[in-house]
C-alpha cells in the first residue's frame, strides 16, 4: 500500500471529501508519517526487521601462488609476526602483496593458520617495515612487521597463511 492510497483511505475513514490541493495533501502526509512513527515506537515488531552486513575495508590473505606471503613469528619478540623478502625478490617480481602502513589497518583483526592447522586471532596494533642491507652481497631483506595484542605461544612458527579482516 502506498501513501496515495493511505490518504485516500484517511478521508473515506472521516467520510470527507475537500479539494485535492497540494498543501492539503502534504498535511495529511505529515499525519501519515506521524502515525507511522507512533506506531513504530510503540509496536516495532510490526515492522520488517532485517540486519544488514556491510563489509568497510577489504580482507586480506595469504596469496596462494607467493611463496614469499607467509608469516613466521619474530624471535625476538613474540608480539610481532613478520614476513620477509629481499630486493632479488623485488627484481624477481616475487614480492608479496603490500600492506597498509599508515595505521588504517591498526584494529583490524588477523587470523593465523599454524602448520599444525591451529588457527589463531589476534588485534593487530600496529603494522611497519623495516629492511637490513648486506652489504658485501649487495642485497636488501625487507620485512614487513605487524605487532599483536596477545603474545604467540612459541617462537618457532614459521610459513604461516592469514587472514586481515575487519571484525563485525
């Protein structure tokens, strides 16, 4: 039913029939909506209830066919998951897919898949880069850090897949 049909069934309830002006008829839709927010506040179940899923920042994995888009975790330091690659990769074209370092990311959530298929989650807190350059090869290792809110059970994980989503 719309709102013509509405104001239509209005003025047969109060058996009135005036001139069809605008101005009338945009008093009579102010009633109509009125009457349908009164009815919503008090009666909401009446109404459709639908939950919509809307999706902000695009997730990001592990892409299957790099080798070099794996995660190890630091041994340094157990809050910090890394992936490395070196300027031979880059030259390759082997490099991983890059990663938001301007604090977009930072609150988003990760998902880890150990080699013994145990996934773990986490909050990221921050996501930088760091690189070392040996210099008597020449080469440069770039490694690509994100720390996490809870420390990682051990200090061995190494060729890990994820996943970075934004949490619902």
């Amino acid at each position: 039913m719309n709102k013509g049909e509405i104001r239509r069934r209005v003025l047969e309830q109060v058996d009135w029939q005036p001139d069809q002006s605008a101005s009338f008829k945009a008093k009579v839709d102010r009633l109509i909506n009125r009457a349908y927010q009164q009815l919503s506040l008090e009666a909401p179940f009446l109404f459709f209830e639908e939950e919509a899923r809307i999706i902000t920042q695009a997730d990001v994995s592990t892409a299957s066919d790099n080798a070099k888009d794996v995660l190890a975790v630091n041994t340094d330091d157990l809050y910090v998951l890394e992936r490395k690659y070196t300027s031979l990769d880059v030259s390759a074209g082997n490099t991983p897919q890059s990663w938001s370092t301007d604090g977009d990311w930072d609150g988003r959530m990760i998902e880890v898949e150990r080699s013994d298929g145990q996934v773990l989650r986490r909050r990221i807190r921050e996501i930088w880069q760091d690189s070392t350059l040996d210099v008597s090869l020449g080469v440069t290792t770039f490694y690509d850090r994100i720390s996490i809110d809870h420390p990682w059970p051990n200090a061995s994980d190494t060729g890990m897949s994820y996943r970075i989503f934004t949490d619902v």
